[in-house]
C-alpha cells in the first residue's frame, strides 16, 4: 500500500524533510516533495534505515571512522552545496585514501566543518565529462559540482584521475559555520570527542513528546502538582512524579526512553538544549518545551557544563534535535 514521505515521517516522530532527505539519498526517484507517494519495495526500503538510525547514537555518528583534515577553501561554497568533495587521485592526497569523515577546513574563514563521508569513487581523467563510473545519486551531485569548479585548474587538473567523496547532508548553517571559526583549541578538541564518541557524552530519548503543556520549572522543590492523567502514565511505566525543581523534565525524559547513567550517587544531567542564547527558547520558562522530550538530553556532567557554556555545542545539540526528531523551533535547520 502506498504510502506518502509525509506518513513516514509521522510514523519515527521525525520532520518530513529528514525523510525526504533520506528517501533522495537512497535515490528513491519518487521522493520529489514530502507528498509524494512510494511503492512497496521504496517504503521497505527507506524504513530500514530510518531504524538503523533510530539508535541512541548522535546522528550523523563520527565514531570509529577515520577522520581526516582537509583545506576546501576553493571549492568552499559548491562543495557544501553539493556536498562533494574532490582531489587529484595521485600520491599527495593518498592521507585522504580510506577516511570516514572530514574535517572541511577554510582557510580565508577560519572554518571548520566535519562531515561523514557516505561514499566515494576514483574516475580516470576521459571518465569526468560524461561520469558513467558514478551511480545515482551522487552522479547529479557530482554534475553540478563540476559545473561550478571544472574550469578551475588548481581544483579539477587536466589529464589527471580524481577522487570525489561524497559527503552527508547534515546542515551547517552560517551561524555554525561562524561558530567554529571562534572555538578555542580546547573546545575544538572538546567538540570533535563528542562527535566521534557521542555516547559517552550524551544520551537521547527515543520518542519526541511534551509530557505536561504549560508546565514550567519552580522555584523550590514540592511545589508541583501533576495532573492525575499524568500520574496514572508515569504509573504504567514504572515511574513515580518527580517534585523536584527539574523533576517532570526528568520524567518526561524517561517516559520517553531516555536512559540516565548513574554518576555518583545520581544519574547524569537532564539537561534542557534550549536556554534562550542565540534566539533560542527558554525552555524552564515555557510551557510548551520544559517538559518537551526532543529538548532533553542527558549529559555527563562534564558535558554539561560545556553545553553551557559553548555557543557550538550548543548548536550541535540542536542540530542533534531536528535530525533525531525535526523538531527545530528556532527554525535553524528546516531551510539549512
């Protein structure tokens, strides 16, 4: 029975366009706007990886691949549009041979981005006019980018072979972009732990849910008192209501699957993204994200206090939002 990108979407709790995105990386030809309709074999087949990345792991996961650096300050703009990157196939790019990620750095800007690396392919200097060695998708990514880089020397050589690594479609918008051209070498070094061993840093729900609309955070502990509805839930799932200042943010991260590690003699922080720097909303004052499951996450207490403090991370975890559940209200990424 057929179905439309917008269905799915509803089905894992995520953004339309997430899906779509996915459904256009798997090159599902049928997947033009989020109405569009897919076949059987399609649904199965954008389905099966919408589980494989339903996981816990922060998405699009760095860990256990090989990250490289790499200078894209030429081809910045059509390599992010297109997400392509490209290197002459000879022995002084072989450093890049094998890489999971890359690390896109800018020199006029400062930038740097690091972005997984879905898949890459070597053509030989008479294969880059009409790019038969390269499958769809990444053929049409590799066509516009050439369109736009071809006739610069110092980025496509003539009469050589080249390498083109095609790049995950993750957004980076302006603002993030900004942001890594500030970081500190120690919130770099920070950051990039995180992303390639997320798990250890942060832990998400499963499910995108506000638990208790209108709720916000008080000032003393005792001073809630929960709806019967909600106490009859919490009771279905083993949980009791949690009276404390933070405690319906922490019962509305476990009713949605949230796992907190024990630290100490308590579990990690539940820790609210949204805490009104930078345009955001100020979660513990709104009634409509305190206890908003897509804005909790918990947080070892080391990287909760960076998440504090860290304009980046901070986007990063927002970013981490809108790909696990498209919940994006700042509207940051939705026309990244």
């Amino acid at each position: 029975m057929a179905k439309s990108i917008f269905d799915i979407s509803k089905k894992f709790v995520l953004h339309p366009k997430v899906v779509l995105v996915k459904a256009r990386e798997l090159g599902i030809t049928q997947a033009k706007v989020v109405s569009s309709l897919l076949n059987d074999d399609d649904i199965a087949r954008l389905e099966k990886e919408l589980l494989k990345a339903s996981s816990q792991q922060m998405k699009p996961s760095l860990k256990n691949r090989r990250l490289v650096e790499v200078w894209a300050t030429l081809t910045w703009n059509a390599t992010l549009n297109h997400r392509v990157y490209s290197c002459p196939d000879t022995s002084d790019f072989d450093f890049v041979l094998g890489v999971g990620a890359l690390i896109l750095k800018n020199r006029q800007t400062g930038a740097c981005l690091p972005i997984e690396v879905c898949a890459a392919t070597k053509l030989a200097a008479n294969e880059l006019e009409n790019l038969n060695g390269i499958e769809q998708p990444f053929r049409a990514r590799a066509e516009k980018y050439l369109a736009e880089v071809r006739n610069d020397e110092k980025i496509i050589r003539p009469g050589c072979a080249h390498r083109f690594y095609f790049l995950g479609t993750e957004p980076w918008p302006a603002r993030m972009q900004e942001l890594t051209t500030s970081a500190s070498k120690t919130e770099w070094s920070a950051i990039l732990s995180i992303l390639t061993d997320p798990e250890q840093f942060f832990q998400w729900p499963q499910l995108s849910a506000l638990f208790w609309l209108g709720c916000v955070r008080k000032e003393n502990d005792g001073e809630y008192i929960f709806p019967a509805e909600l106490i009859i839930h919490l009771e279905r799932l083993g949980l009791k209501p949690d009276t404390r200042t933070n405690g319906p943010a922490i019962n509305s991260f476990q009713a949605a699957g949230g796992k907190r590690p024990n630290w100490g003699n308590q579990g990690w922080h539940i820790h609210h993204i949204f805490d009104g720097t930078e345009g955001s909303p100020h979660a513990v004052r709104d009634g409509n994200h305190f206890t908003h499951s897509a804005e909790l996450v918990a947080a070892h207490p080391i990287a909760h206090h960076l998440a504090h403090h860290s304009d980046l991370l901070k986007w990063l975890l927002w970013r981490e939002a809108f790909l696990r559940f498209g919940f994006d209200p700042s509207g940051n990424f939705v026309d990244a």
